[in-house]
C-alpha cells in the first residue's frame, strides 16, 4: 500500500513537472512571438502613415518676397486711447502674408526694436536653419541688425509667425502675424478670413501692463489678460451674405490663454487643425484652441438669413466672452457646392495604443534660489531639468515613435514640438482617435497624453510648452531627427 502511494506521488510530481517546463516552453515561444509581432507592429504602423502627408514639396519658381520690420508702434484697442505695442509692419497681427503651396518665401526681415529677437514660423516645416530659436538654430537678431528668412512651405493651411526670444513680453507687447498658404481649395470659398485671437493685460490708463513673468504667471497657468480682441479689436465682425460659404481660420496667438470658440446656430465644421486637413469633419463649437493652436472653419451661411447676426462666444471658462459676430445682408447668392475638404490618409493607428513608449517627457515645476519675481523663483522642468540644461531626445528618421507626456503639476501645459506633426493616441491611458494630426497639444493638470508620430524633417527642433512664461522658465527641450 505504501509503495503503491509513493509511485502515485512520483507519477503525480512527473506530470507536474512536465506540466511546467510546458508552461516555461509557451512562454519563451508567446515571449518571442510577442517581440517579433512588435517589431511588425512598428513597421505596420509605419506602413500605415503612407503618404498622410508629403516628406517635401516641389517648387514652382515663383518666389515672394516681402520686407519685414519689427519696431516699436502705437495702436487704438479702446476708442481715443493709444496702446504703445511692439509689431510687425506698423500693424497688430502683423500683415496677412499668403502665397501659393509651391511657392517660396522669402522675408527680409529688420529689427528695429530696443530688444533682440527672431522669428519662428509656427507649424511650418521649414530648413532647420529656418526655425528661429536662438541657441538652436539662429543667433538672436540685435537691434538694428537684418536676416533674410527663406523657404518652400511643404503644406498648405493656417501659420503664423512670432519671436523666439522672451516671448513672454514680445508676443505680449502685440509681435505676432499670420502665414496662410494657400492651395487650389482656397478660392472656392465664398470668403477666406483669418480671426487671430489675443488677450492684453492693460493697465488702467490702457498700456501693456509692464510686468512681465510674475511669481504669479509662473506659478500659475501663465498671463492671462484682462481684454480679449479678435485682430486687436474688441468687437470683430464681418459681413456676409445669405448662401455664402466662408472659411473662418482661427488662430490662437495668447501668451497662455484657451479658448473654446462656439458658433451657436450656425452650421460650422473644422475641417484642419494646426493648418492640416481632418480625415473627417466635426462639429466646430467647443474645440479647445490652446496657444499655439489653429482651426479652419467651413461656414454655411443659411440663404434665408438676411437680417441675422450670429454671435460667436468663447465658453473655455465659467464667463462667456464675445469674441466676434457674423451679420448676414445683402442678396441671397449660390451657396457653393464642393465637398469638404479633408485628408483621408491620415492613418488611424488603433494598434499604437499597445506599442511601447519610445521616450517618456515629465512636466513639472521646482522652486529656485533666485527670488524672481513677486513669488519667487520658479523653473518649470521637462524630466526634473529646465532650458538650457537638458538631455535632447534623439529619433530615428522617417520610423515610427511614441512619445509619452506625464503632466505631475497642477497647471496647464500646451506642448508645442517644432518641425514635426503628431497624432494624439491616448489621454489617461484610455485610447482616443482624434481624426487630425496636431503641432501643439494641451495637457491639464496631472493628465498623461501619449502622442505617436514619423519624424520626415531632420535637424535639432525646440519643443516647449506654448505657455510663454512656463517656456522662458525653463519648459523647453529639443528634440534630434537623425
């Protein structure tokens, strides 16, 4: 009987260890599965962004060239009052440059400010040279001094230009313009317009309060101001008649504000994002426009709207603010008939919420000895380091990367990466397709965001967050496309 029982048990521990170098052997084979169905996972996804957008762009010889100065101007926000502003060409927004996709620019730019600058042409992919950020790709420009920048935009869509140097106080003080470039889309519109929307500071006596990168802003969500405008005006409209179709491009140039644009009764849908085409349209209202951010509205005007003014409201926070009406008079003309234009390659990439972060970018703030400003000294830090002591991230040209933002502060952060275009996957670990790629995406307060990405231009690109106090405080890296 014993002996029975002993063998059972030996037979039992046999089958037990059979059973288990079993398991050890699927588990080495699901082990190597799983690594080579990730590397065909990166190459899928790779696969999968085809054509979305095009590595360069053929010119067409035809060059612009404008002239360019940055000085010292006054302009009249509140009727009777002149606000002393810094800006471009003697205007704020500086002028309306538009050009044909195909064409090259070419601006002669002259700085004729007390203060050094640059300037950076916002979501547009240019020569790396091109770029504008002293200490990466140009030296500041000094007062007095010239610099021609030149360069074949790769895409069509709404751009805009800004410095690159303290932009806490330059974009402020009003140095801001818009680039649209222009394809055959453009003129089928009953009307193209560009709203770029700011907020001032001002002082009782109607200037740009002189403070600038207070402890507040700092340990806050940036300087907010205290008077909204729409093209430095505080009640914007335009005109229009029943049955036009017009194309609204919405471009948030503040220092750290959101927006949330919401166009009521109208029919308005966002048909591009950061200046690229959706791969479907959707209800306009309530998209959250952070600095840095732009959005081009397809407007239908109803044909039985004469006599009508729609009000367009801002609803990002607890006030609704105006930001500017649309009056509808005149004759009843042909709606224009075209389908919405949209970019149907922009890849879906459902599978990059299981491929694995490439780098990881945390967002944070640490006190300093310094004692600058009202609250003291304050850096804000991508992975515990702030500007210009950072480790630049290096990615592997025209290859698939994931990249991962943990915000572990409590404030605001767009992030902002130059010379590339990315799509949001995830927000908090949960996947999200949006249907459009961005330049700038905003993370709030303790939010992770992955984003995923092929990086076509190469060269050494700032990437910051777009709150310009966060940026001169030390919230700025780079990133490396080799």
């Amino acid at each position: 009987m014993t002996i029975r029982l002993n063998i059972h048990k030996i037979k039992n521990y046999a089958k037990f260890l059979i059973i288990m170098v079993l398991i050890a052997i699927l588990g080495l084979v699901s082990i190597t599965i799983g690594s080579k169905s990730e590397n065909i996972s990166a190459e899928s996804l790779r696969d999968e962004f085809g054509i979305a957008y095009t590595e360069d762009i053929e010119e067409n010889g035809n060059v612009v060239e404008i002239d360019l100065e940055a000085s010292e101007g006054e302009i009249e926000i509140f009727d009777g009052y002149k606000t002393k502003v810094w800006n471009y060409n003697g205007s704020v927004p500086g002028p309306e440059i538009r050009i044909k996709l195909g064409d090259t620019l070419k601006v002669n730019f002259t700085n004729n400010l007390p203060d050094e600058t640059t300037i950076h042409w916002h979501g547009v992919r240019v020569p790396n040279a091109m770029d504008g950020v002293p200490g990466i790709n140009q030296d500041p420009i000094e007062p007095g001094d010239s610099f021609v920048y030149e360069f074949t935009p790769k895409d069509a869509g709404t751009f805009w230009f800004h410095p690159h140097v303290r932009g806490s106080e330059q974009l402020e003080r009003g140095l801001f313009g818009t680039l649209i470039v222009e394809d055959d889309i453009s003129d089928q519109y009953s009307k193209d317009i560009v709203w770029v929307v700011d907020d001032w500071r001002l002082t009782d006596n109607y200037q740009v309060d002189p403070y600038f990168v207070t402890g507040h802003d700092l340990a806050h969500d940036g300087r907010w101001g205290n008077v909204i405008t729409v093209n430095a005006n505080l009640n914007e409209s335009l005109t229009v008649q029943p049955g036009e179709r017009i194309r609204l491009r919405i471009v948030n140039s503040s220092n750290a504000r959101v927006y949330a644009p919401s166009f009521g009764r109208l029919d308005a849908k966002i048909i591009a994002v950061d200046g690229m085409y959706v791969k479907e349209v959707q209800n306009a209202s309530n998209f959250e426009l952070s600095p840095g951010n732009r959005i081009d509205v397809d407007i239908k005007i109803p044909s039985d709207a004469d006599g009508e003014s729609y009000k367009i409201f801002d609803n990002y926070t607890r006030y609704s603010n105006q930001l500017g009406i649309i009056n509808v008079e005149g004759e009843v003309v042909e709606t224009p008939s075209f389908e919405y234009p949209t970019n149907p390659y922009i890849p879906d990439w459902e599978d990059a919420i299981n491929a694995e972060v490439d780098k990881e970018y945390r967002l944070n703030a640490r006190r300093t000895s310094g004692g600058m400003g009202m609250m003291g000294g304050i850096e804000w830090t991508i992975n515990d380091k702030a500007y210009p002591d950072y480790e630049p991230f290096e990615f592997k040209y025209n290859e698939f990367n994931k990249i991962k933002f943990t915000n572990e502060s409590y404030r605001l952060h767009p992030m902002h990466l130059h010379g590339q275009f990315f799509k949001v996957i995830s927000r908090n670990g949960k996947q999200v397709n949006e249907l459009f790629f961005r330049d700038t995406v905003l993370l709030g307060p303790q939010e992770t965001v992955e984003i995923a990405f092929i990086p076509l231009d190469k060269g050494e690109w700032a990437q910051h967050c777009h709150i310009q106090e966060h940026a001169d405080a030390g919230m700025m890296n780079t990133v490396i496309v080799k």
